[in-house]
C-alpha cells in the first residue's frame, strides 16, 4: 500500500497518462462461446483458430489455456478463479502462450504462478518475459558438471555432492527433513552469487509463509524468488508453478550467472495435473495418471543445465563472452511409506542425476538430515567437490553404508575382533559428525576441518555424546585464532602437505589449550 | 456461427451422405430446404414425443414425418427419413440440416457476415464494405446489417468465429481494462 496519499489532480494526471498509451485501434480475435463450466475446465464451441497450448481470454480479465483440441470443441483449463464465469459468455484467443515476466525484479519478492506479486510489496519490475514452456538447451550447448554447489550440510557435500548445472532428487517420506534440506542450501548460498528459486506446489499457504520468514530471518530472502501456488490454487496453477519458475531461473542460466531451483513438490504437480487430464476426459493410465506423466517432469527437469559460454554468447546477443551458465534443479518427492516403487517416484528418479534418501528411522533416532547413505548417490560426484573435500570425504559414503550394515553386530562389540570394533567405532563416530543444527549450514574449510579431525582419529578419544560439542569448540576456536586460514582455504579450496600441516597443527593446539 | 447440439457427432455421417448426394444430383437447394421441414417437424413436440415411445416401429415413424412433409419428397428422400428411423436418429435432424447448410455455403463460397453498427449503414457504405470483405475473406459475401445504439459508435462485423470489434463500446471496455 502506498504511504502517501495521491491527491485528486495526480490520480487525474496518472489515468491520463495511461490512456495516451493506449493503443485505440479495432480489436480483431477469434471469438468462441463457453459451451459448459465445471471443475475449473471449460468447454468452449468455436475458437477455430486456436492453436494447443494457446492462452483464451475470458470475461473479467481471466485467462485460460487451451489443452484439448477436439473436433467439435475446445478444452480449455481456467488459470485463477472461476467464479465470475458463466455458460454462454464469449472467450476469445489471444495468439500468445503463457509467458511470465523474468528478471532481477523478481528477487526478494512473493510471487504466484503467473508472476503476480502476493507479498504486498508493490508491482514487480520487470523488462522482460519469457514464455512458460521451453525446449531445453541441446547436446551441443551443455557442458559437463565441474563446479560445486555447497550446500553447507555435512553429510551432503561429502557423501552426495551436488553440482551446479545437476540435477538431484530429495526423496522421503513427509516430515523427514526434506523442505529443511532445501532451505539450509538456499541459506548457504547468501554471498555466493547463486540466486534461488523456491517453487511452492500444493503446500499449506501457511508453511509457505513460514518458509518466507525464515529465509528472511537469515539474510537469504534477498537472493530468493518464491513462486508460490498453494494448496487452494486451481489445480492448473499449479501444474505451471513449477514451468513459471523454471522460467525465470533460466533468465539468469541464460545470462551466464549461476541459479538454483527448488521445486516442493513434485508429487503434488503430479497429482494437480493428474486431476486436469481427468476432468478433460484424457484417458487415465497407471495409478490413473496420464500417459504423459513422465514427460511432465522431463520435460521440466531437462531445462536444467549448464550451458557452455557459445550458448550464453549467443542468448545476450554478444554481451557475455566466456561465462557459462547453470541452473541446478532439487525437486523434492514425497513417499508414502518409504515406497520408493511408486510410478511417479521411479520416473523421477530415472530422470534425475542421483537422489537423497531420507528415511524416517534414521529421523526418528535422532540422525539429522536422515540421509541413507547406502540409497543416496550422486551421479556428477568427485566432480563437483572441491580437490579439499574430496580428498578427505572420499570413500565416506560407502564405509557409512558398510557400518550401517555392520551396525546390528554393535551388541556383541566384545565379542568382535579388532578391525571389525575399529570399523563400527569409526562408522559411530562419522555418524554423529554428520549430524547437523537446522539453520547452520557450514562453510568448506569448517567441513574439512572436522572430517579431517574424524579422518586422522582425533576423535577416538571423545565420547560419542560429545562429538557435536567438540566440533562446535573446534569450529569456535578455529574461526577465532585461524581466521585467515579459513578465509584463504575456501577461497582455494585446495589441498597439499602445507595444508595437512596447517590442520595437524590447528586441532592438536586445540585439544592440548582446551578441556579435551 | 453454428451451434452445437449433443447430437452433432451422429448427425455427422448422415449430413455428408446427404450433401454428397445432392451435390451429385444438383438438388443442394431442394436438399436444405426438406432438411430444414423435417429439422422443424422432428423438434415439434407431439412428433418428439411419438419418436421416443419404443412400441412405434421405425416404419410408421418414417411414414408419419414424411406425410407431413407431404409430397414435396423424393424417393431417396423418403428412404433418407426411412434410414434416420429405422436407426433411431431421427432425433440428430437439427444438427444435420445446420451442418448441410455449412457444407453448402463452403461449396458456394458463400459466407453471411454480420454487422452489428451503432447507427444505420447506408447502401453506398454497405456495398464498399461487401466489397472489402469479399476481397479480404474470398468469398461471396452476404451482408446481415442490424442496428444497436448500445455501441456508441462504430460497429462490430462478425464472420464466422473471427470478430472484428470496432465499436466505441468495445474500445471503452478495453480502455477499462488497460487501466
């Protein structure tokens, strides 16, 4: 709302200028008129010239997209509400397809599935838009994954680095940490230059809210788009919520810049669109989902890439030369019972480059993030770690998975032999290191100073219930009397013998000066 | 513009047989005409009411409409009511007889374009403006002039599903809307 209030002349002033802009020429459109209403799908007779996918303007200013093409009608789904409509009224083609308006403009803002603000914050200010659907980038214009995206949590970037330009899947059932996992990344990425996209699908408005505030809350919410269509959007809008902000977060892959988006969640899009095909009597296939299920998300997900710099060159016209540019994808699926068999969890997961699985024992036994590391992978991995944490996260993965299998064997721990209670006080000991606080993601250099600490046994002598502590002194210490090496090493990332010594020697000084 | 009746699928088939046979046989305006008498007798509702009762046999039904239609009928018009009875869809004949008029006025090249003006058109004006759509539509162009003072100003022409909207009323709403 404005703060000051325009006085009469100025409102007069304003409309004038508007209607100078406008352009008062006829209107020529293709017309139709609505045959029948119901469920949010329209029936329109006429419309002769509408092409697939082809945006229909209805009475009041709401539009509609036209998705079945029939002999003798036309159906068409209503983006928004339906109330004002009526059987009867005129519908007419607009010649355009569904853009959204991109841009810097957006960031820091709330918006819906159309672009429309709904933070309350003013209009967007936007130069541009781009239209909704996009073919993705070609074979030729990818790059291969070679930069890290951090995203601060322990257990991800040793064990299942992402990369930028990847795409990985966050898969559980409901209240396992996956909506945390995504905002830790976003949070991690405030300074970093990655801007965020966080698409809301079918969520309650006020967990989005909540989300909104916490993001806020640490500084994120600057570099952040939030798209959001909540649970009590029509069906349709949140079939495009996730195309819209898919959109926007190419104008920056496009521009040579780094993006991450964040789509939560899939399952939900899935079954807002399953409920569109059914109401426009498309026949329904396997767990009455459309035949087109699949390409739904790949269609989606393909778009994100990294670009090499030919392709940005290309797209800014010349103004960017030698940048590549990424959007990185983490949509998130939601489980039902750990069932990852399911139709939609098993497509998305061909789909993706590797995937996080989070399960609820782990959750429930106090493992936070509950990553299982046996199920997690990431397809892109060394490649995208630092040579730093590479080097000391290295073969991390497959020794949790090896403990965990081993874990059952902890009862008898007297009874083993020695290398065997080596391994399980060691997978023990990687486990709680691997915990980590909501909210506090870390830096690199804070990383591998405590998987170092793990790696070269400096742990062995701390009890297990005190780990989180140790680390959270050591980590203290360090930011305080190394601050310089810190600062240096993640801007290096780098890894040799100087390194090593400089590590010995900071955790040794620590544990000998403190109560260890 | 054509509207659409749930019977527009069955009517289908039979409004091309039929069309296809007239064309043949040169009798595209004896066609539409019988056409559009039985259209109008079927929709009578005593007639209505006689097609749905299942005990009448489709042959009485038959003979019923085309003694109504009297003896204006051929013989292949006769058996084309026959056929209609005989496979229950007596009841398509609307749609059927707008679909044969569609067919015939695409063979024509005939389109009849409506104009809706704000105040009435001269014959010097109506005639340019025949002239203009012909040459822009390609085709033989009717005019169907009718007056609405609502418009304001201006008028509105209507061909088929493309309309152009020229009036001042239209213009104001999109002004509206603009702002």
């Amino acid at each position: 709302m404005q703060s000051m209030q325009l006085s009469p002349t100025e409102i007069s002033e304003l409309i004038k200028e508007r209607i100078e802009k406008f352009d008062v020429k006829a209107e020529m459109s293709t017309q139709g008129t609505i045959l029948s209403l119901k469920d949010g799908v329209v029936r329109i007779q006429g419309l002769s010239q509408v092409v697939s996918g082809e945006m229909i303007k209805f009475e009041g200013n709401t539009y509609g997209l036209a998705l079945n093409l029939e002999r003798d009608y036309v159906g068409a789904v209503i983006l928004g509400r339906a109330e004002h409509l009526a059987e009867g009224q005129i519908a007419k083609c607009t010649g355009r397809i569904l853009e959204v308006p991109v841009g810097e403009g957006l960031l820091g803002r709330v918006v819906d599935a159309l672009g429309n603000p709904i933070d309350g914050k003013g209009p967007i200010e936007s130069h541009a838009t781009a239209p909704v659907e996009k073919v993705a980038p070609g074979v030729i214009f990818r790059q291969p994954v070679s930069q890290p995206l951090q995203t601060g949590l322990k257990s991800i970037d040793s064990m299942v680095p992402i990369g930028r330009g990847q795409r990985e899947l966050i898969i559980g059932d409901r209240q396992t940490g996956k909506t945390a996992v995504a905002i830790d990344t976003i949070i991690n990425q405030r300074g970093t230059g990655v801007k965020c996209i966080y698409v809301a699908i079918g969520q309650k408005a006020s967990s989005i809210a909540a989300v909104v505030r916490k993001l806020e809350e640490h500084g994120a919410l600057a570099h952040t788009i939030i798209v959001a269509a909540p649970a009590a959007e029509a069906a349709a809008l949140q079939y495009i919520a996730p195309y819209s902000g898919c959109t926007m977060g190419e104008y920056f892959r496009d521009k040579g810049e780094d993006a991450l988006i964040i789509y939560d969640d899939l399952t939900k899009q899935a079954w807002a669109y399953r409920q569109i095909s059914l109401l426009l009597r498309r026949p329904p296939g396997r767990e009455a989902y459309p035949g087109d299920i699949f390409y739904l998300h790949s269609r989606l997900l393909e778009r994100a890439s990294r670009v090499n710099s030919a392709y940005v060159e290309k797209l800014t016209n010349g103004e960017v030369k030698g940048k590549t540019g990424s959007l990185t994808a983490l949509p998130i699926i939601e489980t039902q019972a750990g069932d990852v068999s399911a139709f939609v969890s098993t497509n998305v997961i061909s789909i993706t480059d590797g995937q996080i699985f989070l399960e609820t024992d782990l959750f429930n036994s106090g493992i936070r993030p509950a990553i299982n590391a046996g199920l997690s992978v990431s397809r892109v991995g060394g490649a995208a770690q630092t040579k730093l944490i590479k080097k000391l996260a290295g073969g991390i993965r497959i020794a949790q998975a090896q403990y965990r299998e081993l874990a059952a064997f902890s009862q008898f721990l007297s009874d083993l032999d020695e290398s065997t209670r080596k391994q399980l006080e060691r997978g023990q000991r990687i486990t709680e290191v691997m915990k980590q606080k909501q909210y506090h993601p870390l830096s690199v250099t804070e990383m591998a100073i405590i998987l170092f600490a793990a790696d070269q046994g400096y742990l062995d002598d701390v009890p297990l219930n005190k780990i989180a502590e140790f680390e959270q002194e050591l980590l203290g210490y360090a930011r305080v009397h190394h601050g310089r090496f810190i600062d240096e090493l993640n801007r290096s990332g780098d890894y040799n013998d100087d390194i090593v010594k400089n590590l010995h020697a900071l955790i040794q000084t620590f544990k000998a000066n403190q109560t260890w | 513009m054509m509207t659409v009746g749930k019977m527009i699928i069955f009517a289908r088939p039979y409004a091309r047989a039929a069309f296809e046979y007239a064309l043949a046989k040169n009798q595209l305006l004896l066609w539409e005409t019988m056409l559009t008498h039985a259209a109008r007798v079927v929709e009578d509702q005593r007639v209505a009411q006689i097609i749905h009762r299942s005990r009448v046999a489709s042959s009485q039904v038959a003979e019923l409409i085309n003694s109504i239609l009297q003896s204006t009928l051929t013989t292949e018009q006769r058996n084309f009511i026959h056929l209609l009875a005989e496979n229950k869809r007596l009841l398509a004949l609307p749609d059927i007889a707008e679909l044969f008029k569609t067919y015939r006025a695409q063979h024509e090249q005939q389109l009849t374009v409506e104009v809706n003006s704000a105040i009435e058109l001269s014959k010097e004006y109506q005639d340019k403006l025949k002239k203009a759509l012909t040459h822009r539509l390609k085709r033989q162009v009717t005019l169907q002039c009718t007056v609405d003072s609502n418009l304001l100003g201006g008028a509105i022409i209507r061909a088929g599903d493309n309309v152009i909207d020229g009036s001042i009323r239209g213009k104001l709403k999109r002004l509206l809307e603009f702002i």
